[in-house]
C-alpha cells in the first residue's frame, strides 16, 4: 500500500466540509464525537500533560535567565556566564531528538498511552531533582556536571512527550476536526509558560533579591512533582488510540520505526524539522533570550520583564489556538506559511522596539513574536503527525519537532547573545527573519496534508 506522505492531496474547497446542514463528513464528524466524554478526557490528557512537561521545561529557562550563571558558574564573567547558563538549557535540545527515537519506538510499538506515561514521570523527576541539586559553592565542579545531566534527562522525556501527545489528540479526533483537537497539546506550552513565568515573578515580589538567589529559586522545580501527579492521574484514564489499536489488529507494527523513517521518509522528516526552526527561533529568542537581554543589558527590572513575558504568552495562546482551528477550514500550509512570512518581517522589528526600553513597546515587540509564533505552531500539532503513516507516526512526528528544536531552540540564545555583544541587537533581529526564510522554504516544498487517512499504512 502507499504510505500516507503518497496519499493524494485535495485542492480548492474542502469536499469534507460538506453542504451546511446536509451532514457532510466534517459534520458527521461533529455529530457522531466531537463532543463524546471520551474525546473530552482526550482533549484534556493531551492538554494536561503538555502544559506539565513545558512548565518543567521552561522553569529550567528562566532560572538559566536569572540565576543559573551565579549559582553555578560564579567564576566565570558575567557574559561566559550567561553563555554557559544557556548551555545547558542548550542540552536538552540535543537530548530531544534521542528521547523521540527512544520513546518513539516504544510508541510505535507498544502504544502511544503508556509510553506519554513513562515520559511524563522522567520528566517530573529529572526537574524536582534540580531543585534539590546543591549549588558550586558546595559541590564544586560536580554541581554544573549534575545539572547538564539532569537537564540531559529532561530533554529524553521532553523528546517523547510532544509526538505522543499530538498523537494522542490527532487519533482520537473525528473527521475534520484534527486541526482543532490537535490544538489542546499544542495550548501545553502557553499554559506552562505562564504558569512557570508567574510562579517566578510572585516570588520575586515576595522574597528578597539574597532569598531568590539563594533558595527561593528551587521552589518551582520542586513544585513539579504535585503537578506530575495531577498529569499522571488525568493520563491513565484515557484509553489507546483507534489507529493505533487499528494497526494492532492488522499486524501492521515495523521492528524499527526510527531506521524505517530515515530510510523511507527523509525528505518529510527533514522538511518538517525545517519548517518548525522559526518556531523554535522566534519563541526561545522572544522570552529567554530576552528575559536576559532585557535585565542584563537594557537594565529593565526582572518583575517587569516577567510581568512582559506573561503579557506576551497570552498572545500566544491566541495565535495557537485561531491557527490550529483555521487550519482544518484553510489547510495547514496556508496558514502556516502566512504565519512564517509575517515572522521573516517581524523578526526585522522586535529588537527596535525592545531597546526603546518602555514596558508597553516590549510587550509589542515580546507578543507580536509570540503571536507568530502560535500561528505556525497551531496547525503543526496535525500537521507533522499526518506526514507519517500509522505505524511510523510517532517516531517520525516526534523527530521530526525535536530535530527542528535542535537547530531553532538550541542556538537560538547562544547565538543571539553572541550577535548582540560583537554586532549589536539589529543583529539577532536579522538573525530570527533569517530562520523565518529556512522554514519558508520547507514549507513551500511540502504538500498539503489536511485530507489524509490516518489509518493507511
């Protein structure tokens, strides 16, 4: 049989819409489960579990922003420090794309369910565990060592967490409507942004400066496990997916779905990764990066860059979620690709607008990249998912995003933090439009892929 990146691809109005009132297949859709209390406690699991693994992601990110450099690179200058602090945020990114081979393959195999499960607890305890990890002033060397490996164990379970979740979604979902339930996992990072962001900026105006430092900066990692625990319950009630029970039942699972997507799906895990750089690029610019750029450099308070950064994420929520819905009416390319072209253009803004230094001007600059980026970001949680075939689809969606965090997340503060010391900050403006055109081109290069059969083989 072809595989589903063959599968012939509609132009011009969507025959799935149907006529209004006359029970097109899209209506069908909605009528026979969009609304069941399974497809609600899909939404929500999918949802749930994205926003706790992100929160543990990105508490790790503003703490890197804040205090990382001090606690435990104090030896080196201030700009090594931020460097090295940005490091190993960096590592996680590397890690991504082994935890989705890892968790990928077990997914393909054993199933999506189990597998969300096992990447949500690795990911849990990796994070209370750095908040438990003793600074360099009394570990020495082994603490920054300690805190690469466990943000190394972060980046596997991270690796795992996204494919599966979007599977998880895209699976469940009745026709026509993909685009919209595979927006709950990708509202995941909206969710734990804001939540992480206002977990640090209620302890900056409770505690003392020495305090954050020194203690109070632990306290969000720790929180991690409570939330872990409401992940896991809301997870385990949710039963496998139909195309994956589907696949079972026709003896369709490969013995290595990693090696069988390199050998036979290159071109779509390539492009797919390509198209998600941008994403990566505008987000990790537009709050870690600019968290630090605007405390260190611009002298702007750090309450008011969170209270900034918090202002902008709801930007991108809104993006996210009107692009994710959208693009079951307009397709996932078109809008992606209006997304990315706005993004090539803005890039070209955000850093005059940051350096003017005036709060309301950062939240322009901080939620129109935002914005942006929920645009492009909404419609990728069916998008990659559909490139692949049932049997391929967690490997292949799940490295696909993380091979494209790798070269938009992971260097994206290393390399704007270099740019604006030796070139000044026009210079990561023109750095972010520069990842914008990459990921046009990929876009441009691949098919439409809203009317797919998830089930082909």
């Amino acid at each position: 049989m072809p595989s589903s990146s063959e599968a012939p691809v509609r132009s011009g109005p969507d025959p799935a819409a149907g006529v209004p009132g006359q029970g097109g297949p899209r209506e069908r859709g909605r009528a026979e489960g969009g609304g069941t209390p399974e497809l609600r406690r899909v939404a929500v699991a999918s949802f749930v579990g994205t926003a706790v693994e992100f929160y543990d992601f990105y508490i790790y990110g503003t703490a890197a922003a804040l205090v990382f450099g001090d606690a435990f690179f104090p030896t080196l200058s201030p700009v090594n420090a931020v460097l090295a602090s940005f490091s190993t945020y960096a590592v996680a990114f590397v890690a991504r794309p082994l935890g989705s081979v890892l968790f990928g393959h077990f997914g393909d195999r054993v199933g999506r369910k189990s597998v969300l499960v096992a990447s949500l607890l690795l990911m849990g305890l990796s994070t209370a565990a750095v908040g438990l990890l003793p600074t360099y002033g009394t570990w020495g060397a082994w603490a920054p060592a300690l805190l690469v490996l466990l943000r190394f164990l972060q980046g596997i379970g991270l690796g795992g967490e996204w494919g599966g979740a979007a599977l998880l979604a895209v699976e469940h979902a009745p026709a026509g409507r993909r685009g919209r339930y595979a927006g709950f996992p990708q509202l995941g990072p909206s969710v734990g942004f804001f939540a992480a962001t206002g977990v640090f900026l209620l302890l900056s105006a409770t505690v003392s400066d020495e305090a954050f430092r020194g203690w109070a900066w632990r306290i969000p990692f720790l929180l991690s496990l409570l939330l872990v625990g409401v992940g896991l319950f809301v997870r385990v009630r949710v039963a496998e997916t139909p195309a994956f029970r589907r696949m079972v039942a026709e003896g369709r699972r490969g013995r290595a779905p990693f090696a069988t997507v390199v050998r036979r799906h290159p071109r779509e895990l390539l492009l797919g990764a390509g198209a998600m750089v941008v994403g990566y690029g505008l987000f990790y610019t537009a709050t870690t990066y600019c968290l630090a750029y605007g405390t260190e450099t611009l002298g702007v308070s750090r309450t008011t860059m969170l209270l900034a950064s918090m202002g902008a994420v709801l930007f991108l929520a809104a993006g996210t979620w009107w692009a994710a819905t959208r693009s079951d009416r307009l397709g996932r390319r078109r809008v992606t690709l209006g997304g990315t072209a706005a993004a090539a253009v803005w890039g070209l803004l955000l850093f005059p607008l940051m350096d003017t230094g005036r709060l309301a001007l950062i939240v322009v600059a901080l939620g129109g990249a935002m914005l942006l980026m929920g645009v492009i970001y909404g419609p990728m949680g069916a998008l990659l998912p559909e490139l692949f075939p049932a049997e391929l689809r967690y490997s292949g969606a799940g490295l696909a995003y993380s091979l494209g965090g790798v070269a938009g997340g992971a260097v994206a503060p290393l390399v704007a933090t270099r740019l604006q010391s030796a070139f000044g900050s026009a210079s990561v403006g023109w750095y972010v439009s520069s990842m914008a055109v990459l990921s046009l081109a990929c876009l441009l290069l691949l098919p439409e892929t809203r009317d797919r059969d998830l089930s082909r083989s």
